[in-house]
C-alpha cells in the first residue's frame, strides 16, 4: 500500500493504492476483476490510461491495483514508476 492511506494522509475522498508483484507466470494467469472481487464485490472495473486496473467497490470505494512482475520491482520506488 502507498500514497495517502500508506502516509495516514487519507481523507473521506482518498482511494487506496497497491503495487502486487506476482512471478511473470502467474501474472499472466491472473483475471484482474476477479482476483479484485475476492477482496469486495466490484461494481466497475477498468484499466486507466497508465494500465493499472481501477476497481469501484461499494460506497463508491476506488481501488487502484498495479498488478507487476517480480523483474518490475526494483523499477517502482515510493509508489512512483521509475524507468530504468
């Protein structure tokens, strides 16, 4: 987790924010809704313009999962994509 909650900044409009490293095998394997909807039903769900899914849960709860492969990690820092 990162961002707002992750700085205990957030506030009643704040999302939440994730990065999740899989292995490339497994990231392939995995459905982004569904794996989503085993934490709270999503009511919508969709990939923004920078490929993270964004997923709205009840209550207008927002989501922002960035699903990423372990050969990804050393390129995110401090919530932030960082090119190599």
């Amino acid at each position: 987790m990162y961002a707002s909650f992750a700085a205990d900044e957030a506030d009643k409009h704040s999302d939440v924010e994730f990065w999740l490293f899989f292995t490339t095998r497994r990231r392939a394997e995995i459905h982004l809704r569904s794996w989503c909807a085993d934490i709270a039903p999503v009511s919508y769900g969709l990939l923004n313009e920078f490929g993270t899914y964004v997923a709205f849960f009840p209550g207008l709860v927002r989501g922002e999962f960035h699903f990423a492969t372990r050969t990804d990690a050393g390129r995110h820092r401090g919530g932030r994509r960082h090119r190599q």
